[in-house]
C-alpha cells in the first residue's frame, strides 16, 4: 500500500489540510465551516460568527449567509418568527447602519432630477432666511437697536429698524421659495421625501452580532431558576 502524504494548501486565505495517495484521498477541514453553505470561507469575504446558542459544528455562520436566509425567511408570512434561530429559538441580536461610502441613489427621470434640485434649492434658501431672521431678532434685542430708525432722504422717519427690514425681507423671499417648492413637489412623480425614504431603504445594512450569554435574559431567567 502506497504510503499517504499530508499536505497542507492555502485556499481563500483558509489552511486546508488533505491526506493524499494514488488509491483514495480525503479532504480534512481544520477550521469550522458554516452551517448553511457549509464553507469554512465565503466568496463575499464574510467571517464565521456565533449568533446563537446553538453549540457543535452547527453553531457557526457567514455573517451574510445568515442575513440572505433571515431576509428570505422574512418574506414568506407562514414564519412566526424570522429573526429568531430555528434550532435553538434564540432572536438575534442586530444592529442597523447607513453605507455611506458607497451610496446607492434610486432611479429617477430627468424630470424629477430638475424638480427635486429646485426644490431642494428652495429649502436651503427657506434655512438661510429663518436663520438670518432669528440673528437679526437676537441681534436687535440683545444690542437695543430700536431706537436706531431708517430715515427718507426727505426727513421722513420710518418705524423699521435694519433688523426688522432684513427679517421682513427674508420673510417674504422665505414665503415664495415655500410657495416654489410645494409646486414643484406636487408637479414631480415621486416626492422628495418618497426619495429620501427609498435612498435611506436602499443603504441601509443590518449585521447580526455574535452570541453573548450576558445579554441573553431567557437563558439568565433560566439559569437562576435552575439554581434556585
């Protein structure tokens, strides 16, 4: 019988150890595989994690291979509980975060390109007019500038102050980009705030955290009963 050799390859980053000889071979895994793709790595570079209290070869899990099946599982209505493990019945732990390198932005016409670009330039000029407003107010009360009136080249006095002429100015210029904006808005298909709700969709990432004992209440209710 031909003597088997061992050796050990690098696939992925991963150390795979295997027994070969002209007769047979056989494949040894040295580190944990996951329990869905039965890989001990992932295409996409996802980690093995431990989200539940699951123990054994079963307890760990591509991080994105547990996020695809808990979304599909989701999408069917007949699941009682999607995020929860269907083994051991412990609800993951997740936490929610916005990608905000590469951000995702949905499709829109060139139509609402141009109405939601006007109407967000009439809302960053609806911003600037109130902020100069509540400055100017501030500003005339805290310096007592009051008394200090406009006056007509012909001697007339005016009962406005600079402060109250720029706040009713940009009180005006702050009513027709209102006025601008709610047009444009009623004139586009999909609404600013329909896109920023979609965008806000579209980025948004959830990731499943590894199993602590210490935040598991169940298993620390249990635990204490069992003592008890």
């Amino acid at each position: 019988m031909d003597q088997m050799q061992q050796q050990v390859i690098c696939v992925g980053g991963i150390k795979i150890a295997y027994e070969d000889s002209s007769c047979s071979s056989s494949l040894t895994v040295l580190y944990p595989t996951c329990r869905i793709c039965q890989m001990s790595f992932s295409d996409k570079g996802g980690r093995l994690i431990t989200p539940c209290r699951c123990k054994g070869s079963l307890k760990h899990v591509h991080g994105t291979c547990l996020r695809k099946w808990v979304e599909m599982r989701q999408r069917y209505k007949k699941y009682e509980f999607p995020d929860r493990c269907e083994l051991c019945g412990y609800q993951y732990r997740k936490t929610k975060y916005i990608k905000c390198k590469k951000l995702r932005l949905p499709r829109m016409d060139t139509r609402d390109k141009v109405y939601h670009s006007v109407s967000l330039a009439s809302l960053c000029i609806m911003m600037a007019c109130l902020i100069l407003s509540i400055y100017c107010i501030l500003f005339d009360t805290n310096s007592g500038a009051n008394k200090e009136k406009y006056k007509h080249p012909d001697g007339e006095q005016f009962q406005f102050t600079v402060g109250e002429m720029v706040t009713l100015c940009s009180g005006v210029i702050f009513f027709m980009s209102f006025i601008l904006a709610m047009t444009v808005e009623i004139k586009s298909r999909h609404t600013i705030f329909e896109v920023i709700k979609r965008m806000l969709r579209y980025n948004t990432v959830w990731v499943i955290e590894n199993y602590d004992k210490a935040a598991d209440k169940e298993y620390c209710a249990s635990d204490s009963n069992s003592s008890k």
